[in-house]
C-alpha cells in the first residue's frame, strides 16, 4: 500500500503535488484516471496543480477526488479530508466565501390610507346619492323610470401562443410523445437525457432566484418542472439531449462547453452565454 506524506497538504498546490505523487507511485498517467471516472483531463489536471479556480462547484470536484482515490488505491475519506482542507484554505486566500441562498419572506400587506380613503369616500357619495334618489321616485310613483341601457357584450379576446425560439448552438428535432411536456403556464417542464459514455453537471435557477444543482451520469433521465422563467446551465453540452416543450435539442456543444440557457414557461428558449472549456 502507498504512503502518503508525513503531513496532510494544508493549501491546494501542497494537495496537487501529493496527489500527483500518488498517482505516479500507482503507476498511472492522467489518461488512465480520465477513461475510469469519465472526468475531463483538464479538470484532473487542474486538480494535480492546485488551480482550484478552474474547478467545477465544490460538490463536483470532491466526487472526482473521491474516485481519482478509488483508482489509484487510496484510502478514499483520507484523500476527500485533505481536498476538504486546501479547499477552505482556497476559499480564504482568494477571499471567497460561500454563499447562502436566503429566501425572503412575503412582504405583508400594509393597510394604504391614501388609496382607500379616496375609495371609501366615494362609496359613501355614491350610497347617498342612490338614497336621495330613491327617496324621490318614491314620491312620485306615477313617473317614468329611466329605462337601463342595453350593452353590448364584450369581445372575448384569445392571446395567439408564442413561437419557441430555437437556439443557434443546437439542432431541433421531433421529441417522441413520452418525452414531450405540458406546459401549465406557471413553471416550465424539461428533461435531460445523458449520452452513453458521457456525464454532464447542470445547475438550474428559478424566476424567485432558488437554484439547485446535481451530477448527472450516463444514460441516466431526468425530469422538472421549475417556476419559470428560469436559467439552465450544462457542464458539458455534447454529452446531454434537453427536451422543452415540443422540441428535442440535440448537438448543443462542444465536449467539455458550458452553456447556458433562458427558458420561458411557454417554451421559447434563447442562448444567454456560452462560455468553451474544451477538453
């Protein structure tokens, strides 16, 4: 069994350098660990040289330590414990801190006095108004009443649905009938199917600012529906089909690209940015 050093690397270039020698000591190349773990080279690499900048959310990179370690025959929670530490160690020198989600509560309604006031006294014009006259044709009950004026009834107006916009980066095609979703009109519903051989990180924003995020693996199907509009981004855009609406969009990226995505809740989606980490 390999040793590792006498002391557990406490910054991220102390940690690449140890995880490198690990490698090495196991006999194994880069090339190796990206055909077990299906992880970008780039992203091992950046690994190897404490460049933590260029990693992934913290969430992803600790899954791809915790496999480098199962490939090279590393005690998995030892190597996981020190990525842990020159992580915070990262987060302090570069003067990033994490951040928390916080979701504001309901603004409660405050009572307006300048706008009912106004409405409360014209109420009260209106219901003595109808009082006196009331009063009057009591008095003269042989008088002709006004006869009401007819209305015409009012046009029902039907809103045409919008056209979905196609994004430039991705070729459209037609979804089979399991994979096409509802539209409700208050959130948007879309599916995500991972390619063999492939694995894609995505991370989604809703229209009240909530965002969640998760490791999709190959041939593994996804769900949703999120309030929309909302945002959508792809870690790696070759490797993942996106269904919306009635469109199918295949052939969004490159290996390795991060795009994102503008999704509105009748469909229509629009490329925000996009941004090459080719392999």
């Amino acid at each position: 069994m390999m040793k590792p050093t006498a002391d557990p690397p406490a910054d991220p270039r102390a940690f690449g350098r140890e995880l490198r020698r690990l490698r090495e000591s196991a006999g194994l190349v880069l090339d190796d660990i990206s055909a077990e773990t299906k992880v970008s080279v780039r992203v091992l690499l950046a690994l190897e040289e404490g460049a933590f900048q260029y990693l992934p959310q913290r969430v992803f990179a600790r899954n791809f330590v915790r496999q480098y370690a199962r490939i090279i025959g590393f005690d998995e929670d030892r190597l996981t414990g020190w990525f842990d530490i020159a992580w915070e160690r990262f987060l302090s020198d570069s003067g990033t801190h994490p951040t928390v989600l916080a979701v504001s509560p309901a603004p409660r309604p405050s009572f307006r006095w300048w706008i009912w006031a106004p409405l409360a006294l014209s109420a009260i014009v209106i219901i003595v108004a109808a009082l006196v006259i009331w009063h009057q044709r009591s008095t003269r009950p042989f008088e002709k009443m006004a006869q009401p004026v007819r209305r015409a009834p009012a046009q029902r107006l039907v809103a045409s649905s919008p056209v979905p916009e196609t994004p430039k980066g991705g070729t459209a095609i037609q979804p089979t009938p399991a994979a096409a979703p509802i539209q409700d009109g208050r959130s948007v519903r879309f599916a995500l199917h991972v390619k063999p051989g492939r694995e894609c990180w995505i991370r989604y924003r809703d229209v009240n600012g909530k965002y969640a995020q998760q490791l999709l693996r190959e041939n593994q199907d996804v769900h949703l529906a999120v309030p929309a509009p909302m945002t959508l981004t792809l870690g790696n855009a070759a490797g993942v089909v996106l269904t919306v609406g009635t469109k199918t969009y295949d052939n969004l990226g490159k290996p390795g690209e991060v795009l994102n995505l503008e999704i509105a809740g009748d469909g229509g989606m629009k490329i925000l940015r996009a941004t090459a980490h080719n392999e």
